[in-house]
C-alpha cells in the first residue's frame, strides 16, 4: 500500500533525510521511531503530501490517505460534529452527501471511537484523550486504506494512552488499512506495531519486530541503546 524509495530531505544545509526506503502493506501497522530529529515526522508529512520530498519517491497504492496529527489539530471554534465533518464539508475530492448521511456518519464513527453523544460539545470541553479520539474520528469518517498517525499518545497520561493505543489496535482490526505508527512510546510500539523502523540522523539504521526491538539480548547497538534510554552509544556519533 506504501512504498518509499530513496528518500531525501533538506532544510537549508540541514539533511533531514539522507535516503529512506520502506513499504508497508495493506493490514500492517508500522511505527516510525527514533529520538528527537531523527527525520521521522518529515518522512510521515511527506508520504501524507503535506511536504514534497527532495529526491526519491512516495508510491501509495489508494488515495484515500488520512493523518491524525500530534496535537488533534481540532478547530476550536467547531463542534465536535463539525470537526469531524469538515472533510465532507469542504473537501474538493469528497462526494457530496445529504445532511441527513453526514451526519449518520458522523453518529457512527463516534460511537466506534467510544464517544456517543458528544457531537455538540467543543474541544475546550473535551480532555486531551477526547481530542485525539475525535482527530481519530475526523481522520477515519471516509474509510481511509491508509492511515499516518503522528504521535498519537503525546502529551497523553499512562491511562488515556492505553486507551488511544486500544483504538488503534481495533481500527487496524476493522478497517485493514496500511498505518504508519510515528512515536517514541515504548507501549504503542510494544501494542499497537507488527514490524518497527529505527531512523536517526536521517538514515534508516535498525528495522525489525517490537520482540525484537525489547528483548535484552537484541545486541544491535542502536536497538539496544533506543531500548535503555542510554545517552551514550552509536547514534550520538552519526553526523
């Protein structure tokens, strides 16, 4: 359903992305890792089109690609029926539909990400886990086969991150789409990925399964220091 070859980025002299190359198949969930400005949201933004990439390719087998962002990205001024409906609303490449199914769909994909009769309420009153629930839900409502989530449990407590992680794990189940998990939590990685993507210094350096990732005698020395939180190892040495 995806698939990245030879990609490069650059901001000014900065070399975001050096030459990335992975696929992701349809029903997968891959999670992009890596510590901070390692390249992984600026690989996610431009298999999203929302960044174009240097050199390289993104080849994406559907066009119905959606992206839940770090921080929900909700209109503070709109209803949550309004967030979640804004794709229908105003978007140039969506069939239009009667009020009546808009917002059937919208009751619908509510309830699927556990959030009945919350369509009135605004993002002030809604909790940091609510948020993303309804940025899932907005990303969700055109039954996308390829789904981006940026930092989906960011910000989030232990508690509201299970519950974001258990929503992505039952929309994988439900709607089989392609997902690129982009997170530096070791729980989502550990339930929510079938295979994991190491990046750092805009190179690809460690790929391999979430068992492998965190079992002790996994030897890799980028796996290992990811897995201990260490300061010191291989990738304080990449340029």
């Amino acid at each position: 359903m995806i698939k990245v070859e030879h990609l490069k980025k650059s901001y000014g002299e900065n070399e975001v992305l050096k030459d990335i190359s992975f696929t992701v198949a349809r029903g997968e969930v891959v999670a992009l890792i890596g510590f901070s400005g390692s390249g992984k949201s600026t690989a996610l933004r431009i298999v999203a089109g929302l960044d174009k990439c240097d050199a390289g390719t993104v080849k994406l087998s559907s066009e119905k690609v959606s992206m839940s962002f770090q921080y929900s990205a909700l209109f503070d001024s709109l209803s949550v029926r309004d967030n979640i409906a804004f794709p229908f609303e105003v978007g140039e490449n969506l069939k239009p539909l009667s009020l009546d199914v808009i917002n059937k769909k919208v009751d619908d994909t509510l309830n699927l990400v556990g959030l009945p009769n919350t369509q009135d309420l605004f993002p002030a009153q809604l909790s940091g886990g609510m948020k993303k629930r309804v940025s899932f839900a907005r990303a969700i409502i055109d039954d996308p086969e390829i789904i981006l989530y940026d930092e989906p449990t960011a910000g989030l407590d232990p508690m509201a991150s299970t519950v974001i992680e258990d929503l992505i794990v039952k929309l994988q189940h439900k709607m089989n789409a392609a997902s690129v998990v982009v997170t530096h939590q070791d729980t989502t990685i550990k339930r929510t990925a079938q295979r994991v993507l190491m990046l750092y210094g805009g190179c690809l350096v460690w790929e391999g399964t979430p068992e492998e990732l965190f079992n002790p005698k996994n030897d890799n020395p980028f796996a290992k220091q990811f897995r201990e939180g260490a300061v010191e190892g291989p990738m304080n040495l990449l340029s």
